[in-house]
C-alpha cells in the first residue's frame, strides 16, 4: 500500500474507532505498513477528525521520512509489533473502557477466554472452544523497554491478534486494516462479555 491509501484507509477507521468511543480525547494510534516503511498518526490529534497533514511517514528503522508533528512515543511499540509478526500490515492502538477495565481486572501476564462463539472473529480461530489468549503487559512510560518485554513474551508465546496494556489499551493487528478492524470490534465484545460475567458472579 502506498503513503496516500495508508492515510485515507486510518483516516476513514478514525471515524469508525471515534464513533464507538473507543478513542476519547486525543487517546490511540494507528498505522499501516507501506512499500517503504509505515505511516503513523502523529501525536496530539482527536482521531475521529483525522486529516493527511495528522500522519507522518517512517521507514522501516522508525525513523521520521515525512510529515509534520511529533510521532507518539508510542510508535515504537507498533515498529517492534511489525518486526515481531512479519504478516502485520495495520496495528490500531485504542483505549476503551471495557479492554482498559479488564486489562487491571487480570493479575497474571495472559488474558485468556474461552466458550463465545465471537472467538472465531479473530483469525485462525474456529471454535468456541479454542482458548483466545491476549498478552497483558504492566504499563511503561518507556516505551522501548515496553517493547523489549513485549518481544521477549513473543520468544515463547507468538502474539497473534493483539495485546492489551494493563490500565492503558488495547493494540490490535492484522494483515489488513479490515481485519485489525474486525479483531478490535471482536475483542471488544469479548471483553464487554467477560466484565459483564465477572460483575454478575461477583453478586452471587
């Protein structure tokens, strides 16, 4: 995908993220693998309002080639993501309630969850009964090092469709900006499910 259709496809799924809350403020990052690197929505900007001048272009080091603005230090993490699942071509970073929510409810490193039929959204799954497990990571404000512990669970456990930062987001990834779309919409009912289950046996 070249630089202008990697900005028109993130600008399009702002307004699609946006319209379900899952981006308040100036929260979330995207970006899509192009034929020389990635672009990248740049820092500060609401991302249901998203215009040309809003991305930068980086090559496949990260470094800055194009755009104006500052890249979220954030970025880095989606560049180690692109390493790490060669098959990546868009990984949309968001922050709603349910993931941000459940990802402090979960005190272990996996989230896992089984027995919804919504499982088979996510790529490669086929049954209710196949476990999904998404990788929780603590919260970092050094984002390399959150990349770096991020590729060393990769080393023994390959992240698959996303991983979720505990009291952060989620980041999602697919080999398409259609299918990272359709592993978000799955998750986040998944998620809204298991805090649903978890509100309602904790009243029994």
């Amino acid at each position: 995908m070249n630089n202008d259709a990697a900005k028109s496809a993130l600008i399009e799924t702002g307004k699609w993220v946006s319209q379900r809350g899952w981006v308040p403020a100036t929260g979330g990052n995207f970006s899509i693998k192009t034929h020389t690197g990635f672009v990248v929505t740049a820092s500060g900007y609401d991302k249901g309002h998203l215009a040309f001048e809003h991305f930068l272009e980086l090559d496949t080091e990260g470094k800055v080639t194009a755009g104006q603005g500052k890249p979220s230090a954030e970025t880095a993490l989606h560049l180690k993501l692109y390493q790490l699942v060669p098959q990546t071509r868009c990984v949309l970073h968001t922050h709603s309630v349910a993931a941000t929510v459940l990802s402090r409810f979960e005190t272990s490193h996996v989230l896992t969850i089984n027995g919804y039929e919504m499982q088979k959204s996510l790529s490669g799954i086929h049954s209710h009964q196949t476990p999904l497990e998404i990788a929780v990571f603590d919260n970092d404000q050094d984002i390399d090092r959150l990349a770096a512990r991020v590729a060393e669970h990769h080393q023994h456990a390959p992240i698959q469709h996303a991983v979720l930062i505990r009291g952060h987001g989620l980041y999602a990834l697919g080999n398409s900006v259609n299918e990272t779309r359709r592993h978000i919409e799955g998750l986040e009912f998944l998620f809204a499910c298991e805090l649903e289950r978890i509100k309602l046996e904790s009243t029994k």
